[in-house]
C-alpha cells in the first residue's frame, strides 16, 4: 500500500498499456488516422476509452451525453459498449473533425446509437434544459473548451440523474492547476472549478491520472 499518488514516467505508461490496455481493432485505426491528420493532440488516451467502456458496462449507462467530439474516439468507445438502444447525444462544433469520426461510427455499426449535434455546446446545452420532463443522462463526458467548464459543469449537474457519474476531462491542465502564480484563462477556469467541485456538496469526486487528469463525479 502507498501512502500518496506517483506521477507517471514514460516507462511507467508505457507498462501500463502494456499489460491492460485491450483496444479494439477499429479503435486502434480511428486513433492512428487521427494521430497523422491531427497529431492526436486532442484526442483522448486509449486507456481513457477504455475506462469508460468499464463505466458503462459497470453501471447499464444507456443514455450519455458528450461535450466535445474531436474525431469520435471517445463517442465510439462508449458506444461500443452500448446495448443496441444506447443512445448518446455529441455535441461538437467542427463539420470536418466529425466528419472522421462518422466514417468510423459507421464502419463499427453504432451510428444509429448516436445524435451528433454541430453547434455551439452552450445552446445544446440550453436545448436540452428546455424540455420537460428534462432528459436526464446516465452518464455525461465534459471534453470540450475549457474557457467554458466552470457554465458546462452547472448545466451537466442539472442534467444529470441521481447517481449518474459525470467525466469531465484534462482536470490537471499539464499539471498547469497545481501552480497558482500561472495567469491563462484556460489554467485559472480549472483551478476554479476544480474548487469548485471540491467544495460542491451535491457531488462524490475523484481525480484519476488518466492522460491530461480526469476528474469523475457521482451525483448525490
């Protein structure tokens, strides 16, 4: 037993994927084609989607909502592990980024599991609070601008359901957060919410070491 959390070394994640990380074939080509068009910069790590495919077989999460899509590395891991009426609503703004991602929802038989919606995610988010009764998700996945987390986190809380689990992405910012003398809007955004959901009695917290940190959160 360790009394406190390393930071992982290369060699350490790297051992890592070498003895869990089970990805599948199709996940594997989405996230090299990504990595050569994109650098893969905002793409989650392979070991992220597959904590997340265990979330949703876990607990039955049959209806997911996503903020931020990318190239839908993400979307795709958590349908994959949808039952045939999952449903996941992602939001993105980028015609071209999830233009990749729909070849591969597509291609894995899962697209008719999912509602992409190209638009600013504020006025999805808005959307979605204006119908009654409120279509409460299972689990939600927060990746997208983090000038915008601290208005995303209230909206997600609301939408949420009684002990539905919120994944909110890249909660240590390079480990940025642990550094108060940093002036960036992005950096000082995190290190507020972060407090925030410390301090939030509505919410169970936990901050994994999964790539950028991942901070997970069950609704009272």
């Amino acid at each position: 037993m360790a009394a406190k959390t390393y930071a992982l070394t290369p060699e350490i994640a790297e051992y890592i994927q070498s003895v869990s990380l089970r990805e599948l074939p199709i996940l594997e080509k989405l996230r090299v084609e990504t990595q050569q068009m994109h650098n893969g910069i905002m793409q989650v790590s392979p070991e992220l989607g597959q904590f997340m495919r265990l979330l949703i077989q876990l607990t039955g999460a049959n209806n997911i909502l996503e903020l931020g899509v990318f190239t839908g590395y993400s979307t795709l891991s958590m349908a994959l592990a949808m039952p045939e009426n999952g449903h996941i609503i992602a939001c993105d703004i980028s015609d071209e980024w999830t233009s990749i991602a729909r070849k591969y929802w597509l291609e894995a038989n899962v697209y008719h599991k999912i509602d992409l919606r190209i638009a600013p995610a504020l006025q999805t988010l808005n959307d979605l609070k204006q119908i009654r009764p409120l279509p409460y998700f299972d689990l939600i996945f927060l990746d997208a601008d983090k000038a915008n987390y601290g208005v995303y986190y209230e909206s997600c809380i609301e939408l949420l359901r009684p002990n539905g689990l919120l994944l909110i992405d890249n909660t240590l910012w390079e480990f940025k957060v642990a550094d108060p003398g940093i002036v960036d809007l992005e950096t000082n955004v995190i290190q507020k919410l972060n407090k925030q959901i410390w301090q939030d009695e509505r919410v169970d917290i936990s901050i994994l070491l999964f790539g950028d940190g991942l901070t997970v959160l069950r609704k009272r």
